[in-house]
C-alpha cells in the first residue's frame, strides 16, 4: 500500500477494529501510523529504527499470510489486521 493508502485506510472504524489491542490502539494499528512515516522519508533519511520496523513488519506478513483463513477473505479481520501493517492481500 502507498503512503497515502494506508493513511486513509488507518482513518477507518474497521482499521481501529482489527488485531490485538494494547490499551486503546492495536499493535498493528500503531504500527500503520510508523510505516506512513517510513514510507514518506527519504532513502537517505531512514534511520536503523526505521529499517528494524520495517523488517519486522515483513517478518509480521509472512508469517500472517500463512494463517490466511479459507473462503472470501474481502471484509475479515484477518485482511483487515494485514493492512493496519501496509499489505493488502487482495492487491
């Protein structure tokens, strides 16, 4: 997802909705707001921070596209934690 995509999408109830909450905001949700801030750097203004939750998101989408479950996927949490974390599985 662009920048701009996830930021919209992190505005939605079903964004709020979706993953493990800590608090009032999930951990994927909070997740979304640090990747729009990566993704709206410049390569050359990426810090190792920002390259350790990058890998980490990755880690997190591997491993969350293998639990994908069966049938429609369109309107699940399961979709819907993925993109809190800037992967639509549907695109």
């Amino acid at each position: 997802m662009t920048a701009k995509q996830l930021d919209d999408w992190l505005g939605t109830d079903e964004s709020k909705a979706a993953g493990q909450h800590e608090g009032r905001e999930s951990i994927g949700h909070k997740s979304g707001r640090r990747i729009v801030e990566v993704l709206r750097k410049k390569k050359d203004d990426l810090t190792g921070d920002d390259l350790a939750h990058m890998r980490k998101v990755v880690g997190y989408v591997h491993r969350h596209l293998a639990q994908r479950p069966s049938g429609d996927v369109e309107d699940t949490r399961w979709r819907h934690s993925l993109m809190n974390w800037g992967h639509d599985p549907l695109r």
